[in-house]
C-alpha cells in the first residue's frame, strides 16, 4: 500500500495523537498499559501487537489490511471506553445532517 502524506496526518495525528494526548490507560488481555510513558512510535507499536499485526509495516499491508487494522484499533479504544475525536465529530456532523 503507498502511505500518502494524508494518511500519515490522519494516522499519526488523528488516531495516535490523540490517544497519546487523551488516555492514560489501555487494558487488553487484562493488562494494563500505562499510554503516558509511551512516545507515537511507542504506542504504534503497542497498536500493532494489540491488533496482532506484529512487526508488519503499515507499507507491507495491502489497502483492506489497514482499513481492518485501523477498524481493529477503533474498537480496543472502545472496550477502554473512549472514542477518538475524528469518530465524534463524524457523529456530530452526520446528526447535524440528519
């Protein structure tokens, strides 16, 4: 998969800045991870592990892999209880239309 500079923005900002900005915490496999230690590259490597994707590269992933990896990503931020800024306002945008 070619990694476009659009993607990186919304990968390293919207979904691992704000998990770095926002929790302390991540439990998998009731064990808890303390985020606030962890630099960006840190806490892309925990996401890797977590979602079982090793030490694959984001480059090394075809299209659907990494729509699946960040999907996976989505829903262990939310058996932690929280939802990335870039979901909430979706949210906020699709009610507004509605």
């Amino acid at each position: 998969m070619k990694i476009s500079q659009g993607f990186n923005r919304l990968y390293w900002g919207a979904i691992i800045g704000d998990v770095e900005k926002n929790m302390e915490t991540i439990i998998w496999n009731n064990i808890k991870f303390n985020v606030k230690i962890l630099d960006k590259q840190g806490l892309h490597n925990l996401f890797k592990i977590m979602t079982l994707r090793g030490d694959k590269s984001l480059r090394e992933m075809t299209s659907k892999d990494v729509v699946q990896y960040l999907e996976d990503i989505r829903l262990l931020l939310s058996e932690n209880g929280f939802t990335l800024e870039i979901d909430d306002e979706d949210w906020d945008r699709l009610i507004k239309n509605m």
